[in-house]
C-alpha cells in the first residue's frame, strides 16, 4: 500500500462557530493500492503537460490553494478554469473512491481528554499544534493499514522535511524493512498533488460551513466536495439547510460531542 499525506490550516482569522475554529491544524492521508499508483502518477503528470495547451499556464504542480484564489501561475488562466480544474480531480477521485484518514487538533483537542504532551518522536514537535495533529494521524494509520508483513510506503510533502529523507521510521518500526516512509517534493510526487486536493476541499469546506455569508461559489464547492462522496470514517455527510448552516454544524458537532461523553 502507498500513503501520501498532506496538511492544512486556516484561515486563522475566520469567525468561529462554537466549535470550529480557525486555529486548527489538520492533516489528511490518502490510501494508494499499490497497482493503481503508477496509472495514478502518470494521469497527474499528463493532465500537467497539458496545460500549457489548453489553459496557457504551466505549472510544475497542481497545488489547490494556488488555483481555487489564482496566485502565481494561474492568475493567467482563463476566468473559471481554476475551478473546473477541481471539477477534473473530483471525477477523478469518484472514479477511484481511495480511502481517506483525517486529523485535526484544535485549542479543544487535548483539553477535551486532560491531555498533554511534550517532547518530540521522529522528528514530530509534540509540544505543538502541528506536530500533535500529524503524529495522531501516524497512530491512526497504523490502526487502519494493513499490519506487517504487509508492505508500508508512505510519502509526506517535504515541508517538514528534506525530499528523499526518513520519515517516521520509529512510529512503524513493527514494519522493520517492509516499510518506507520518506519525505518528498510535492511537484515530484503526484501522489502527495492529490492529497493536498483532498486535504485543501475538506479544510475549504470547513471554512465556508462556519462563513457568515456564502456566495454562489461557495455553495457550488460545498455541493462538489459533497457530491464526491470522500471515504473516510473521519467525516459525517449531512444534509443542511443552507441559509442555518453554522447552526445546523454547530448542532452536529455537539450531538457528536455528547455520544463520545464529552458533554
């Protein structure tokens, strides 16, 4: 099995519900089976090449927030193609339907459980927000995957790291020479570019749930990350009433809260 894994934040200053809040940290990773992942590579870097053709723009990678707001690059694109670009990648995704593991650590996380960390494990700051997000997420991968002697790859975008270098050898050391985890450059690995797809239309789609006002954009992306159908057993899909939609989260986020004895 291949693992690529991506994160994601903010926006900080975002008004928050009474529990979501823009001070979260969340990271996301995606489940590759190991025979769709060179069909998989070789689509992202065609789409890539195409580019320059059909949209007059050529980037070296698709990173989602850059085009949902046309920075860089694809402030030339044509008006529009930025966002059939996420139409493209959430077909593409329904095709492929990869499982997906979630995340998140807010000011609520570790209070919630009268926890607390310090120190760090592989590299991980468990004294930070970042670091206590990405390292729960390690231990629910390790729950979730396949156990050894099951081959583990798993790539992780090298902003915490040097591209090609170990990464969380200690979490899965019951994988001994059967797993590599590495960091790596996001434009070289098309794996991790779908990750961060996934990982920036959940934490939009968060962003715009709590929005005090949504435009007919906003409520188009809402329909489209929830018309994907995600599989992971870390988001519940509901239907809401657009127009009470913070209400209507808050209430689900509270409901869930009071199952797990938290309230």
């Amino acid at each position: 099995m291949h693992i690529a894994i991506d994160d994601t934040y903010g926006p900080e200053d975002a008004k928050p519900s009474k529990y979501v809040t823009g001070k979260r940290r969340t990271y996301v990773a995606v489940e590759f089976p190991d025979a769709q992942v060179h069909e998989v590579r070789e689509s992202v870097r065609a789409c890539l090449s195409e580019l320059p053709t059909l949209l007059g723009v050529s980037p070296a990678e698709f990173h989602f927030v850059d085009i949902y707001n046309r920075y860089g690059v694809w402030e030339q694109a044509p008006k529009g193609a930025n966002l059939q670009l996420f139409e493209f990648f959430a077909e593409i995704y329904r095709r492929y339907r990869w499982r997906v593991h979630i995340q998140t650590v807010d000011e609520r996380t570790l209070a919630d459980h009268d926890l607390g960390f310090s120190g760090s494990l592989d590299g991980i700051d468990l004294s930070e927000r970042d670091g206590q997000a990405l390292f729960f997420l390690l231990v629910k991968l390790k729950r979730a995957v396949p156990p050894p002697p099951a081959r583990l790859i798993l790539r992780i975008d090298a902003g915490r790291g040097k591209p090609d270098s170990a990464f969380a050898k200690r979490v899965f050391r019951e994988w001994g020479d059967q797993y590599d985890g590495r960091f790596a450059a996001s434009d070289a690995e098309p794996l991790i570019q779908i990750a961060d797809f996934l990982a920036f239309s959940i934490n939009r789609s968060t962003h715009l749930q709590i929005k005090p006002k949504r435009t007919d954009t906003d409520l188009w992306f809402l329909d489209l990350v929830g018309s994907m159908g995600i599989q992971s057993p870390d988001l519940v899909k509901r239907s809401v009433n657009p127009a009470n939609l913070a209400a209507d989260i808050d209430a689900a986020h509270l409901e869930d809260r009071k199952k797990k004895g938290l309230e």
